[in-house]
C-alpha cells in the first residue's frame, strides 16, 4: 500500500469461496490471511509482522491494520445488495 512496502492493503476478492488462506513474504516478517465466509458474516484473521500496518478493504469498506494478531468480521449482508 505504501512506497517501499512500508505499509500494506489486504483486498480480498473470494468470489464463491468459502474459506481461503495465504501466507506472504516481507521484509519485517511473514504476513499470514485467513478468510472465513460464513452465510451471515466473512470473518479475517490476520497476522501481521511488528511495525507492519496496513488496511483490510471489502466491498469498498476499509479497516485499519496494526502489526501483532487482529480480527475483521463483517456483515456479508452489507454487500448481497
């Protein structure tokens, strides 16, 4: 997301899929992604290297990222428009 990766965007796009992860590089450490999507909610957990941000964007939706373990957990509904 940021010249140099200095920050990063996690920007899923899981069509038909139910559940999907991924590990990726970084110079700071492994970046780690689960995606959980459930009939009422899409669930992601991710694990970011320390003094790693970043942002999770869904649907146009953005949630702010800071390094160390979080959870974004969204109303799918939201977007079934």
């Amino acid at each position: 997301a940021d010249w140099g990766f200095r920050s990063v965007r996690i920007a899923p796009q899981p069509a038909s899929l139910t559940r999907l992860s991924g590990t990726m590089a970084h110079p700071l450490g492994p970046i780690h992604v689960e995606l959980d999507k459930q009939s009422e909610h899409l669930i992601a957990r991710i694990e970011l290297p320390k003094n790693l941000s970043g942002e999770f964007v869904f649907h146009g939706r953005v949630w702010p990222l800071a390094s160390g373990r979080q959870e974004v957990k969204t109303e799918m509904r939201e977007f079934q428009k």
